[in-house]
C-alpha cells in the first residue's frame, strides 16, 4: 500500500475529490496548509503599500491505496490539478507499513 500526498491549489479540491470519487477513490483526508516553493509567493498591495505575500494557501490531500492503483490515482491528480502555471504544486508517494481499521479491526488491504 502506498500513501499519496499532495499540495494542491484551493481552487481545485473539489474537481480532484470529484474525478477520484468518479473512478472509485472515496476515501481521501483533506487540510487546509501554508507554503511555498519555487513561486516564493506573491505581491500585494494594501492602503498604498506592497507587500510579500510568501506563505500562500494550499491545501494537502491525502490518499492510502494498493499499489496497483497508485499510477491510476496520481494520473486523476495531476489531470485535475494542472493549471499549467507556477504553483500548481506537487505530489509525493510514500510507502504504508500497515493499516488498522479502529472499528472493526480489519488491516491492510481490508482497511481501505
């Protein structure tokens, strides 16, 4: 099993949660971050002054599937969040040792 993150912009967690609910991903944990990368944040204006906006918004969506589906769910992120312009964000892949239902006790692959 894998774990999929990913930062994404505001903006667009709604189409992703829709295309991953559409190909059979329901479960997925959502929060709402602050960061950066190679954008360094923005310029804004406020009563006449400028300023450097340079933690913006994000939000972190985070998937746990099979291995087998991990290209497929990254492929449904990255269609869904690209806009083409800097800070679209980015996706990380980890590895999941185990998964225990609290509920049920079920774990792993019958976890999910």
């Amino acid at each position: 099993m894998m774990k999929i993150e990913a930062i994404i912009r505001p903006t667009k967690i709604h189409e992703i949660k829709d295309a991953l609910e559409e190909a059979g991903y329901e479960s997925l944990t959502v929060t709402d971050v602050k960061g950066r990368g190679k954008q360094k944040g923005v310029m804004q204006q406020w009563r006449g002054r400028k300023y450097c906006v340079d933690l913006l918004p994000k939000i972190k969506m985070e998937v746990v599937v099979n291995d087998a589906d991990v290209d497929s769910v990254v492929d449904i992120i990255m269609k869904s969040a690209a806009t083409g312009s800097i800070g679209d964000g980015k996706i990380f892949i980890y590895p999941v040792a185990k998964i225990l239902r609290i509920r049920t006790g079920e774990t792993d692959g019958d976890a999910l």
